[in-house]
C-alpha cells in the first residue's frame, strides 16, 4: 500500500507538506520535512483507500515546541 | 530503465499503469538530480514540463527570496508543474529543493500529450489521476482554512 500523507502542522508558520511513502504514520512517530522535524499528534483517513493507495491527514508538531512546552509544564 | 518500478509505483501519477505502461512512458522523460537550494521552477516562467519527485523533497514558494510566502513542502510520489501541462500557462509559483538532494522524473509537455495520442489508454488513467491529486490538493487546502477558522 502506498500512503498519499498530506502533513499539516499546527501553531506555527511552517506550510506543511505532503509525501507518498510505504508505511503508515503513527502517532507519537517523528516526520522530517524540510528543514525541522515533527511529531505526529493526529492521524485520520481523508479518503477511502482506492487501488493501490491510501489517502491520510496527519496533524504533527514542532518536536522542540513540544519539549519546550512539556518542559514548562513539569517546572 | 533506469528507474526502479517501486519508486514508480509509488508516483500517484501512474498510479493504474501496467507494468508495460510504466516502461514506454519512462522512455519520454529524464530524470534529473537537483541539490539543496537548486531551483527547479520560477514563478512566471514559460516553461510546460511536469515533475515527479522520485526522492527528496521540494518547497512550493510564492517568490525566491527571503521574505517569500511558503506554501508547500512535497516530498517522493509528489507531482508539481500539472497546471502548466493542462494549460500551458506561466508557472504560478517557484519550485527549490529543499533536501540534501532530490531525483525529480520530468516529461516534456509536447512529449507526453504525443504519447498519450498513441497510448490513450494511459492517456485516460494518467489524466483521472492528475484530476484526483488537483482534488486531494483542494480537500487539503478546504481542511487547512477549517483549521486555522477553528
């Protein structure tokens, strides 16, 4: 299977990206796109799989703004 | 061929395409291997190629400069330069690479509207394709705006 993932990221300036790959996305799973990384906070289906592909929306979120919110949180 | 039939497999594009398909049409194109910073495309340009990123990633920009308003990253399986095939228009946006390098497959405009006359089987699943990515794309865009509105 071949998953269509468009990757939209939440808080924050960066445009998101989209990105055929071979393995589903999960949750808690970082993604590299450009330049930054991120995690992924939401996976859903968009669209009913057709053929070979299946089609997903993925929330993630900056990794170090996570940790620096996490961080905040803990102090 | 040159190119491995899992990485086409993996272009939505082709998505459909027989494994015979999938070897006449990688003959009309090239593929070419851009570096980090390359652009590929800039916004105006008269230039009707399609693009299929086998590996990498590129960014979709407004302008090329510093204050330019990014609007995409695409990574493999990814297709840009559709619009300028379907209408031979300017290109609506620039193109640059934004990984340490990406393997980008293209067709010339002229070379693939031939093929498609003589193969109009792959002609008919190649445009179905472009129809539902253009789709996917405005779906994306459509549950963006929700976000950014909630």
């Amino acid at each position: 299977m071949i998953y269509k993932v468009s990757y939209v990221v939440t808080g924050g300036e960066h445009p998101g990206a989209m990105i055929n790959q071979e393995f589903a996305p999960e949750i808690g799973k970082e993604v590299q796109l450009g330049d930054k990384t991120f995690r992924i906070v939401e996976v859903s289906e968009l669209l009913p799989p057709m053929g070979d592909f299946a089609f997903l929306h993925v929330t993630c979120r900056p990794v170090q703004e996570q940790t620096a919110s996490q961080e905040e949180a803990e102090t | 061929m040159g190119i491995s039939l899992s990485a086409l497999r993996a272009i939505e594009l082709f998505a459909g395409l027989t494994e015979d398909e999938l070897k006449a049409i990688v003959d009309v194109g090239k593929t070419t291997t851009y570096r980090q910073g390359d652009v590929i495309l800039r916004k105006g340009e008269q230039s009707t190629e399609v693009y299929l990123l086998l590996g990498g990633q590129v960014e979709v920009v407004s302008e090329l400069s510093e204050d330019a308003t990014s609007y995409i990253i695409l990574g493999a399986g990814q297709s840009f330069g559709e619009m300028a095939l379907l209408d031979a228009g300017p290109r609506s946006a620039a193109i640059r690479c934004v990984s340490p390098k990406a393997e980008i497959f293209s067709f010339g405009r002229d070379d693939l509207l031939t093929f498609w006359e003589s193969h109009c089987e792959v002609g008919y699943k190649m445009l179905f394709n472009i129809a539902r990515d253009l789709g996917f794309k405005l779906r994306i865009r459509n549950l963006k705006q929700e976000m950014e509105g909630a």
